[in-house]
C-alpha cells in the first residue's frame, strides 16, 4: 500500500463473542464489496504486538475502528499505536437501532447477524467517502 492512501478499518478481535463477530464480517463487506480498493484493514492483534507495518498503516491513514463492546479495544490500540483514530463505531449502538437483528452465534451469525453486519458496513462506507 505504498504510496496509496486508503481508509483502514480495524474490529476488534473479541473472541467468542458474536457482535464481534458482527463486527468482522461488517469489516470485511467493506473492504471486499462496499468500498474495495479505497479501504483496506490490518489484524488488531500485530497493533498489539508492535507490528512495524501495522503501526504505520494507522499512523498513515486515516482509521475507523468498530468495536463489539464499549471496551473500545480496537479504538483504544489504534491510539497507542499512534494512530489518529478518526471514527469510532461500536456493534452494540447498531444492534440498539436495529433489536430485530441479534446475531445468532460467534461462528455463525446468521441472517439476522449478516444483515445488521450490512447496515452497519453501509454506515462505515459513507464514512470511508468522507475521510477520501
């Protein structure tokens, strides 16, 4: 990605807990379907770690982090690292506007999950158009 500017979007990892789970999978409709191209993403876990390439890509580009509770994990490595975090989802404000949609299981959220995971990818989309 040198010399590209992109939006990063980083979940966070919250294993074994399916609005994570949501989370990812709205990580993924962006960067695979919604946005491709103009977006991209970096595992949370390198963040963690110290990954030099991860540290620069959020250093470099603008950043949406979307987490799946308010423990605000990606958001809060994202700024460690010395990202300037510049929008901040979280899947639980999502599943408030839309209680209809709970996500079935951590390995498979079903339609509802996938649903909720498209509405909340179509808001991150816009917010990818705003940062480029």
């Amino acid at each position: 990605m040198k010399g590209e500017r992109k939006v990063i979007v980083i979940p966070c990892s919250g294993i074994g807990k399916a609005i994570a789970s949501v989370g990812r999978e709205a990580t993924y409709e962006v960067i695979e379907n919604l946005r491709p191209g103009v977006s991209d993403t970096v595992c949370l876990s390198l963040l963690v770690m110290g990954d030099e390439r991860a540290k620069n890509l959020v250093r470099d580009n603008p950043t949406i982090t979307i987490d799946g509770c308010p423990k605000d994990c990606s958001k809060k490595n994202v700024e460690i690292a010395g990202g300037e975090e510049v929008i901040h989802f979280r899947v639980v404000d999502a599943l408030k506007n839309h209680k209809d949609l709970k996500p079935k299981s951590v390995i498979d959220i079903g339609e509802e999950g996938k649903k909720l995971a498209r509405i909340l990818g179509e808001e991150v989309a816009k917010k990818v158009d705003e940062l480029l």
